[in-house]
C-alpha cells in the first residue's frame, strides 16, 4: 500500500544495536527507508547494519555517540543530517534505566538517566526538527513506556522520564503540526528485552505481569515494527501528538 511506503525516506534510530531499537530500524528499512543506525559506541550497530544490508535495496549506515553528553549528541544531529542531506524521520529510542529504592536513589544515575532519556531526545527533535521544518516534512517517533502513564517501582528516574517523553511529544506536536511535521511516540508494553531481564527472571513478577496482559504474553521486539511504519508513513499524517500504547492490552485491565 502506497501510503504505508517510506521509499527515499531517510531515517535516523537511535538504540539501534539491538532489542527494540534494532526492530525499529529494520522495519523502517523493510518499509523501504535508507537508515541511519546510532548506538554508544563505535561499530556497536554492525549487526543491524548487516541485516540492513541484506535486504538488498536501501541503505544502511551507522553513527555513535554518548547520549549523556550533549556535544556528542549535537554531533549525532549534525553528521546525521550531513550523510544523505537531510532526516525525514527520527526515531528516538536510545536510553537507559537504573533500579534503586528512591530513598537510596543516587544523584548521579538520576542525572544520567534524565540526560540519556529525556536530554538527548529533546535535542535530536530540535536540531533535526529545525531542518524538518525547512523541508516542510518530517516525522518524529519519540519512544515512551508504560511508565509514561504509571509510576513503577524502584526506577523513580526512569518513570519521570518517560512521563517527560510523553509531555514533550505534546508539546512539539503543537508546534511543528502546521509545519508539517507530525510528532507522536510508542509506548511499548513489557517487550524481551535486556531492560526488561530483571522482570522477567523475577518468577513471581512475570508472572504478575503476564495476568495482567490480554494477550497472555511478553511483547517480542517484532511486535513494535508496524506501529513504527505506521507513524513513520504518510498513512499517519493526521495523527499528532499521539502516545501509542503496544501492549498487548495491558492499560485496559
């Protein structure tokens, strides 16, 4: 379907290494976009760029920097924007997450987590949301939580966050949507993923979890492609400011 292509669309996915990001950035390549892959590290997006690769018709590249620090970020925008003149969409998936008792809960990972999340995320919208103005198109696909709508245990950093995420794609979808921008976010329910490992090697609280889900089961990273074309294509061109929920129904009990 025509509108669900995103042929000639460039694509920049931040987490790109693997889990989650890494479903998103081969699903936008699927759907036809050349992807630009960012992880922490140099050569940390290999495997995806290889499965990239091996689809045979788009391009893949990939782009590191230390989300906590926003000059690397900054670059990251930058060099993006430089590799095949311009960014149609921009998934920002990278983070992180530290677990501890509030009360125990260090200054320094509040800090880190805040920046990896919630800093670097609103930088890469500005800067590339600037040249997705100037093009007069653009899609921004923010990736929020679970603990964008509920507060979680023991990740007080993580949850306000991803509350901010939430808010921020409010707030941009406002400002950009009559410049042709569309600015929403995915909110994944409780995908495999190593963020997820301690919950799910926690017998008693999988178990919780998977009561609480519909679908009776963990969410896999595949599970996430669809919403990602979807928001990234010009089928969504009349949803803005949107948080949708990939939960295999877990916000409806």
């Amino acid at each position: 379907m025509a509108d669900f292509s995103l042929t000639q669309k460039r694509a920049l996915v931040t987490g790109a290494s693997r889990g989650i990001g890494q479903a998103l950035a081969i699903a936008l390549a699927e759907a036809g976009a050349d992807v630009i892959c960012a992880s922490s590290r140099a050569g940390g997006c290999d495997e995806t760029v290889a499965k990239i690769a091996a689809l045979g018709t788009v391009k893949a590249a990939q782009l590191h920097a230390d989300l906590s620090d926003m000059l690397a970020v900054q670059a990251l925008a930058d060099d993006a924007l430089a590799l095949w003149g311009g960014v149609d969409i921009l998934v920002n998936n990278g983070g992180t997450i530290f677990r501890s008792p509030a009360t125990e809960y260090p200054l320094e990972a509040w800090q880190n987590v805040l920046q990896v999340n919630l800093d670097a995320s609103f930088l890469l919208c500005q800067q590339l949301g600037k040249s997705m103005i100037e093009q007069g198109s653009g899609k921004i696909i923010n990736i929020a939580s679970m603990l964008s709508y509920s507060g979680g245990i023991t990740v007080p950093a993580y949850t306000a966050s991803k509350h901010a995420i939430a808010g921020l794609t409010k707030a941009l979808a406002n400002e950009w949507g009559a410049k042709g921008l569309q600015v929403n976010a995915i909110a994944p329910g409780y995908i495999r993923t190593d963020n997820t490992q301690a919950l799910q090697d926690d017998a008693q609280r999988s178990s919780e979890i998977c009561a609480r889900i519909p679908a009776g089961r963990w969410g896999e990273t595949d599970d996430l492609k669809g919403a990602v074309v979807f928001l990234a294509s010009a089928a969504s061109q009349y949803i803005n400011g949107h948080v949708l929920a990939v939960d295999g129904g877990f916000l409806a009990r």
